[in-house]
C-alpha cells in the first residue's frame, strides 16, 4: 500500500461518494452544532472563533458561519489539494497537526476542532498535538478518536491500532478532560464546572 494521499479522489471518495456517516450533511450538522452548543453552555456566550484542526476542505466552516455568521475561522489541514483549491476561500492554510505549536496560531479559541484526524497520526503526533490543542483551548475541544475497541467502517489506511487506555493517557498528559461526546476542556475549565456537570471525570 502506498503513501496516504488526502487528494481529490480521496475527499471524493470518503466525503462526497460514501454512503458512511462522515461525509452525510445531517451528521456533520449533527456534530457541529453539538460542539458549538457544548462552547457557548461552558463560556456563557456565544462562540467567537473557531480553530479546526485537520479541517479538510473545511466542511465545518459554512454550518458554522451560519450558525454563527460573525465568528472566525481558521482552518489547518496538511493537503496541497485542500489548501491550493480552497484556502483563501474557505481559511484554510498548511499545516498538520504536529506543526500546530509552531504556526503562530495561540489564541485562546472559543472551540478548536480535530474531527477525523487522532487516529490516523503516530503516538508522537498525536501527543505534541494534543498539547498544542489544550494550549489553545478557551472554552471547549471537539476532538474525535477512535480505539480499536470500536467497530470502525471506512478509511483504514494508516489507522492508528490504540487501546482506549492509550488515547485517555495521551489527553491526561495533555491536560485535557473528557466531558462526554468527544467533547474536552483544560483543566482550569474543568474546575469550574459543577460536579455533575463534569461526568464521569467528576467522579474521581
């Protein structure tokens, strides 16, 4: 199998042509507003700016923008297609997500995204990456992740083959709090909340 190549065939194929979840309209709907809603509960305003990490050809950006027509988009994602077809247009600029600490992008962000993306990295992409998220988290983070516990359908090129245990230690280390739903705040922000509020986190 040769080198992962996030080209046009590629978005074609698993977000324009697949019958699966990730590339369907009322799921991606489903989602952002999920996020957007989970920000604006834990900052008690409405969602200002938005980080999205991986973003692809941004598919998040225009339910977001209608959402919230005033907020700022900042897009990142590592394909020449994605950024040369659609980068000035859509905000998108290259980058992936090891190089997040270093593209002068600090913040804090009201939501930062990386949907899809977590399991395709290797352990230490992930772990610098994870940290640079939490560095730039102001209100929450939508960080999508899937272990090999899971029944997974679709891309499998390059899936990481992680446990559950795994991925908790790595946002542990990262200094990032699951709140349920993929959804994550920093530490400081997870003190804030009401002890039911926080979950199962908060049981410990």
């Amino acid at each position: 199998m040769g080198a992962k190549q996030y080209d046009q065939e590629y978005f074609d194929r698993w977000y324009r042509r697949s019958s699966m979840g990730i590339g369907q309209r009322e799921f991606l709907d489903r989602k952002v507003k999920l996020a957007v809603a989970a920000a604006e509960y834990v900052l008690s305003r409405k969602v200002g700016s938005v980080l999205d990490v991986g973003c692809g050809e941004a598919p998040w950006r225009p339910l977001l923008k209608r959402m919230r027509p005033k907020l700022t988009y900042q897009g990142i994602d590592s394909s020449a297609y994605a950024v040369e077809k659609h980068g000035r247009r859509r905000g998108i600029v290259q980058g992936s997500l090891s190089e997040l600490s270093f593209m002068g992008l600090e913040g804090p962000w009201d939501l930062v995204v990386c949907s899809d993306v977590l399991h395709y990295v290797t352990a230490r992409e992930a772990r610098d990456g994870l940290r640079a998220i939490a560095e730039r988290t102001g209100g929450v983070a939508f960080v999508e992740a899937f272990t090999n516990a899971d029944a997974i359908e679709g891309d499998r090129h390059d899936f990481q083959d992680r446990t559950p245990a795994i991925y908790r230690k790595l946002f542990d280390d990262a200094g990032l709090v699951a709140i349920g739903l993929h959804l994550y705040v920093t530490r400081s922000r997870f003190a804030e909340l009401t002890v039911l509020e926080q979950g199962a986190a908060g049981r410990r």
